[in-house]
C-alpha cells in the first residue's frame, strides 16, 4: 500500500513540474517574440532643435505636427541665412536628408549651386514661415511665407516664397528625397 502511495504522490509531483515547465516555456516564448518585435522595430526620430509641439511617431506613420516643425525648421534653416552662414545651414539639415546616393547627390548640387548664388550675390535674407501645407498622398509639404532680403547695405524688396520637401518615410523616420525652391 504504501509503494502505491509514494507511487501515486510522485505521479502527481512529476505532472506539477510538467505542467510548471510548460508554463515557464510559454512565457519564455512569448518574451522572446517581444524581444525580436522590439529589436527590429527600433525608430530613429530626428527632430529640429527647437520642438514647439507635442507630436508622436507610430511605425511608418508621423504626426502632422511633427512634419510642420520639422519642414518650418528645415526652410528656415536653408532660406534664412548670409554669405557667412549658408555652408553651416546646409550641414545642419544634412541628418534630414536621404541616403539614397543618387537622391542625395541631386540635393547637394541644388544645395551647391544655391550657396553659389547666395555668396555670388552677397544676399542677407530672413524668412518667416507662415503657412505650412501638407500633401499626404504625393508626400509633399510646403512651407510659404515672406522672404526679405538685403545685398550688402541695400534693402532689395521682399517677396512671398515657397519651399517644398519631397518625403518619404522609412522605418518611421522620415528623409527629404527632394527639396524645391
């Protein structure tokens, strides 16, 4: 009797332990799977240095705030400059920028030429955004305001002014692939 006993209480110990390790196994599972979903949805977000709004990055799709700050930032940056300041106002956007070879070869020849003209012409120019509009559909976003320049001394006029950022966004980062004037 007592053989069936020991015989029986040890039964019942080895399912507990089975049944124990199968749970263990399963919350190892699950906690693996969240760890590979983790490590390979990792988003890089490069915001401007100066963040006026509360915005927000989920998987490939940012917050529309996020693309206003970040485009006033980027045509601020690039029209807003002097002969002095226009070669650091090109690096500063640079992380902005795709690194598609091809891509990013065009916008640093736009980028050239422009530096060329600005130090050319010894144009001090301000630009103040005032309106922002965003093209879902063609990843667009345009960025119009005022533009006021000065050669040297002289005031030479003002006049409204576009800036256009061609987007995309990849892993939830977002790259310019085109910039228009």
């Amino acid at each position: 009797m007592k053989y069936f006993s020991d015989f029986e209480r040890l039964s019942k110990e080895v399912r507990l332990q089975a049944l124990i390790i199968i749970v263990l196994l399963g919350v190892v599972l699950v906690e693996g799977i969240l760890l590979y979903r983790a490590s390979t949805q990792r988003t890089v977000i490069v915001v401007p240095p100066k963040v006026e709004k509360e915005f927000w990055v989920s998987g490939n799709t940012l917050s529309r705030a996020y693309l206003e700050q970040v485009a006033i930032y980027l045509a601020d940056s690039l029209v807003s400059v002097s002969p002095q300041t226009v070669d650091s106002a090109i690096d500063r956007i640079m992380p902005f920028l795709t690194t598609e070879p091809q891509q990013l070869k065009e916008i640093r020849g736009e980028f050239l030429l422009y530096a060329k003209s600005v130090k050319d012409n010894d144009w001090y120019q301000v630009f103040y955004p005032m309106k922002v509009i965003i093209n879902d559909k063609h990843q667009k976003i345009a960025v119009q305001g005022m533009l006021r320049k000065m050669t040297g001394d002289i005031y030479v006029g003002q006049e409204q002014k576009t800036v256009e950022f061609i987007y995309e966004i990849r892993g939830g980062r977002l790259y310019i692939t085109g910039v228009k004037f």
